[in-house]
C-alpha cells in the first residue's frame, strides 16, 4: 500500500534530495507517494509544518532547534519538539561580496584563504567602522547555518559581529539586487544565489562556508516529534528513498540529468547551467572567469554524510547562546540533543550497505586527515571535518568551548 | 489601531484594505514595494502586520521585529492559544498576522477573520477568473472549428455545430475537446501555424 507524505521547501539546490527521490522513483520504491510543496520563506516553511500542511520540511538547522526550544525567531510561536531524523547536506553555501570590495580582500581567480581574506576584511571593517559607515552582511535567516559560519569565521578574524559590522537577513530571491543597490556589501547564502549574482555583475564569490568548517551541518529533514512517533515507519521508509537519492545525486553520471529536473518551474524555477555548477561543485567566481573546482563544495551523501550527529546539533547550540545573548542553560542543551535521532536513521538503514556510525556524538573538528572510524557494520574514512582555525568542539564540555570562543 | 498590510500584490492589498475599512477606528497602510520594507514599516509604526504567506520577506520582517531596537514596542507572530483552529484557517488562507505586545486578542481576532475571508475571497476571484479565461479560449476554438468544417465540408454554421456536438457524444468527449483536435488535425494537415486559421 501507498502512504502519502507533503514535504515543504525552498528553492535551493540542496532541496535536491526529497525531489529527486520523487522525480527517480525512489520514494514509490518505498511505498511512499511524496508530495512536494515549494515555499519562498523560512517562516512559512515552518509554519506550515507546524500547521499540518506539510508532514515535513527542508530546513535550515538551527531553525528546528530554535522551534524546539521556543525562542528567539520563534517567539509568538509556542514551542514545539520537532525531530530531525535525516540531514539533507553539508555546506553548500558562499560568501559573495561586491566586486570592489571582493578585489579589494579576495584572492582573485580563487577562493582565498579564509585566514587571510579575513586579516584583509578586518582592516576594511574598521576603517568603516571609524568612518560610520559600517560593513553590511545579508545572511538568509536568523536562525541559519549561513549565519552561524559567517559569524564564526569573522569573529575568528577579529571582527566581532553587531559591534564591528552588522548582519541582517536578505530574502534569498533579493540577494543579487541588495548587493547591486549596495544594500549590503556581502551576502551568505545557498546556491543558485551566489551564482545568480555572480551572472548579474553584482558580486564576487570570495570564500565557501566549507572552507570555514570543512563538514558543517547544512539542512536537515524536520518533522514534529509526534509525528515521527505515529508515523514511524513512513518516516524510515523515506529516510531509504532519500539516501537512494543522494548517491544518485553525487553520481557524475547523473548531473545533468537532475539539475535539468531541479530546474524546472514547480521546483527551482532557475537555470539548470547554474545548478549544475553547484551540483559539480565547479564554481564560477566572477563574471569572465573560468569555472574553479572546490571539491565538498556541498556533500550530500558520501562519510554518511546524512547522520544527524548529535554532536552538530550542540555545536549550533552553542552559537545560538552566543549570539543570542542567551545564558547556557542544561535543560535547553538535553532538549537540543533531542532534536537530532541518530536512532531512527539507524533503525531505517540497518541492513542495508550504508555505513552506521557507532556513536551518535564526535568531537567537532578534530579530523585533520583521512581517519578510519567504527561503524556497526566495520569502519568508515572520514576525510578532515576541521574548522579553519583549528578550533575543537567537545560536546561533553560546550560551556569550556563557548568560554574559549569568548 | 493602526494596520499595515505586506502584499506584492497590489489587487488582493486593495481587497483586503476595503474589507478592513468596514472596521471602526482603523488606520490603513498598503506596502508592496520589498525595497525598503523594514524601514517603511518603521515610519508606519503598525499596532498589526498583515502579511501574505507567500512573500519572500517574511523573514526579513520577523527579523526586524525580534531584534530591531528601533521599535519602542516589540511585535512577535499573532498565534492565540486558545484558539488554535483560527490560527491554521489563516495559514490555510495564506496569510499571517503580526501584533505589538499588549494588544489584547479579543481585539485582534475579528479583523484576522475578516483579512482571512479576504484573503479567500480573492483565491475565489482568482480561480474564477482563470475559469471565466478558460471558457472564452474554449468557446474561440468551438468557432474556428466550425469555421474549419463549414469551408471544408461547405456545411452551414448550424450544421458545423451539430457535427461537433454529435461527435463529442459519441466520444463521450467535450465539445471544445473534439474542437481543439480538430484544429490541430487540420493546421497538420494544411501546415498552418494556429493563428493563421483566424
């Protein structure tokens, strides 16, 4: 028998994996007819989860932490637990700046080095600062992974965000025109964004978020925990149709194929020339380059990439106290590591190839080279997971890191 | 109280703001430009922000309302406990309501009603509209068809008619249906592009 499941989301290249799991028969090879419904904000996203218009969504992360806990951009919303049973990739986000500013710090031809490009920015920053005219970044949520690396890199560099530049949130569809009127100086988002404003002259691709935290949480798969609860076996049904997607999505064989599909009205509504530049992971930097290879550009699939390591979860925790201004409270931190089940992915993919990571948690960024690590079913290589200035997070002490990060 | 409504679209704004009117002691404010939303929306200072579900801004303006000093009092997503049903009937209609602090619900929930019937209202005017488009494509291509057979079989305009209609009962078809394959039958036939048969 059929079941059916509406799943929201944005048009973003990392929406990939629930369409094509749809679109290649994936998800009907697991009894599931899936029904996709695309949206063009974060918040109705989530409200129609949380209204029963959908039975789960492409979210930015640290929105279904921030909805669990009831905070922040949540606020008028009631708290309420959703799970996060699948991730549906890693990175696959950029940092684009207005070319005189992008020529100014950037390595041209290149994606700078993130350490370097930052020393740059700072000295930039600051004479903004002095002169009242401080930096703007657009960032496409308050609660989004974008914003989380951003701050974490320019914090890293010296620049403290809110003080020494401002960040505010751009609508993904007005990012190219906000650089362009100089609205903002630089934005942090999703592809086909980037590229889009590469395409219009308004920006410049200066860094990938992967370059910033090598393996960081991107969008995950949320639905409300009472859902899962019902709806078990449908929810692990589809956790199979999509990891059958992302090995069908990271294949070469098969990337025209599905940026044609993403491009279509009904999903991104874009150009399949620049989704299958983020697809390749080959990026055009600026307008009259040539395409630069970024390997991990965006992971979707391969080092069980799709694991919700609990660990990850706490990390944007962590960022949230920080920047927040909320105090570290124990209470929030168990129900955050609630959020992400590493249970239910396991207990859908057990006995399949896929590998099962041993552990639910691992030290952050503690990955410098290839390492072999335990799955249940043998080991698993794990390629460098490190933050690019080195930084380690232990989610057995989130109060040191966060004491350390000041 | 004093409403801004968040709309791209410029008609549906209209009909909500004239279902609106009818409220006493309400102040109305149309915006639809996303180019200096925030700040426009900060010169209104709104008791309430009415915006479509669709809008890519949304999150935009939840941002400002959460962290922006400039506003002396903060505005959080209108969703009243007691009443859940209400809040997903606006979500079904497709648009969401944004209040100051303070502002108690009892005042807040007629007008949510009444922007919700708006809101549905336009959708039926939408659909209607699409429909009422589609009829007169229809009944242009039962005319080409007819003039099709008439030049074609020399038959009278009555007898055209009859001819379709027959045919669709038999093919238990419409009769715009048989129409529509009846010209594309005859521009293959006679190599003609559709709008040269006119």
């Amino acid at each position: 028998m059929t079941s059916s499941l509406t799943i929201g989301f944005l048009p973003l290249v990392d929406a990939c994996l629930p369409i094509l799991a749809r679109e290649h028969g994936f998800a009907e090879e697991e009894g599931l007819s899936l029904t996709l419904v695309r949206d063009m904000s974060w918040a109705t996203v989530l409200d129609r989860l949380l209204y029963g218009h959908t039975d789960a969504a492409h979210m930015v992360a640290p929105l279904a932490i921030s909805t669990s806990l009831g905070q922040g951009l949540g606020r008028g919303r009631p708290a309420q637990a959703l799970a996060v049973p699948f991730v549906l990739g890693l990175n696959g986000n950029a940092i684009t700046m207005r070319p005189e500013l992008a020529h100014r710090i950037g390595e041209p031809g290149r994606l700078g080095d993130p350490s370097r490009v930052g020393a740059a920015l700072r000295v930039v920053a600051l004479e903004r600062l002095a002169a009242g005219n401080p930096l703007r970044f657009g960032v496409v949520h308050r609660h989004s992974s974008h914003n989380c690396m951003l701050r974490y890199w320019l914090a890293a560099c010296g620049i403290r965000p809110d003080r020494d530049v401002e960040i505010t949130t751009v609508a993904p569809p007005f990012c190219a025109d906000a650089l362009e009127l100089g609205e903002v100086d630089a934005i942090c988002v999703g592809e086909p964004w980037n590229s889009v404003a590469v395409e219009a002259g308004a920006g410049e691709i200066v860094l990938a978020t992967a370059q910033i935290w090598r393996r960081g949480v991107e969008k995950v798969l949320a639905l409300r925990e009472p859902l899962l609860a019902d709806r078990r076996d449908q929810i692990e049904a589809l956790i199979r149709a999509l990891i059958k997607a992302g090995r069908h999505f990271v294949d070469p064989r098969n990337w025209d194929d599905n940026a044609t599909i993403l491009a279509r009205p009904e999903y991104l509504d874009g150009s399949s020339m620049l989704i299958k530049r983020a697809i390749s992971d080959r990026l055009l930097l600026a307008r009259g380059g040539s395409l630069v290879d970024f390997p991990d550009f965006m992971f979707q699939y391969r080092e069980a990439a799709n694991f919700p390591w609990v660990s990850q979860a706490e990390w944007l925790y962590t960022q949230m106290v920080r920047w927040d201004g909320l105090a570290f409270d124990a209470d929030d931190a168990r129900k955050v590591a609630q959020v992400f089940r590493p249970d239910v992915y396991r207990s859908a993919l057990i006995g399949t190839s896929e590998p099962l990571p041993g552990a639910s948690s691992k030290v952050e960024g503690s990955i410098f080279q290839t390492t072999t690590v335990g799955t249940q079913q043998g080991a698993m290589t794990l390629e460098s997971n490190r933050f690019f200035d080195g930084g380690v997070f232990d989610p057995l002490d989130p109060q040191g890191y966060l004491a350390r990060l000041g | 109280m004093r409403i801004a409504i968040v709309d791209v679209s410029t008609t549906r704004a209209a009909v909500i703001r004239e279902g609106l009117a009818a409220l006493d002691d309400c102040e109305i404010f149309i915006v639809t430009e996303h180019r200096g939303l925030v700040a426009r929306i900060g010169e209104i200072a709104p008791d309430i922000v009415l915006i479509d579900l669709g809008n890519p801004s949304r999150d935009v303006l939840e941002e400002y309302f959460v962290v922006s000093r400039a506003l002396d009092r903060p505005i959080a997503m209108f969703v009243d406990e007691s009443d859940e049903e209400s809040i997903g009937a606006s979500v079904d209609a497709g648009v969401s309501a944004y209040v100051v602090d303070g502002l108690a619900p009892h005042r807040i929930r007629p007008l949510l009603d009444l922007a919700v019937r708006r809101f549905q209202a336009f959708a039926r005017l939408q659909s209607d509209l699409a429909e009422a488009k589609g009829k007169l494509a229809e009944r242009d291509a039962i005319d080409r068809a007819k003039r099709i057979l008439m030049d074609q079989r020399r038959l009278t305009e009555p007898e055209a008619y009859a001819e379709l209609r027959r045919t669709a009962m038999n093919q238990g078809r419409r009769i715009a249906e048989i129409a529509e394959a009846l010209i594309t039958a005859h521009m293959l036939l006679t190599n003609t592009h559709p709008e040269h048969g006119k």
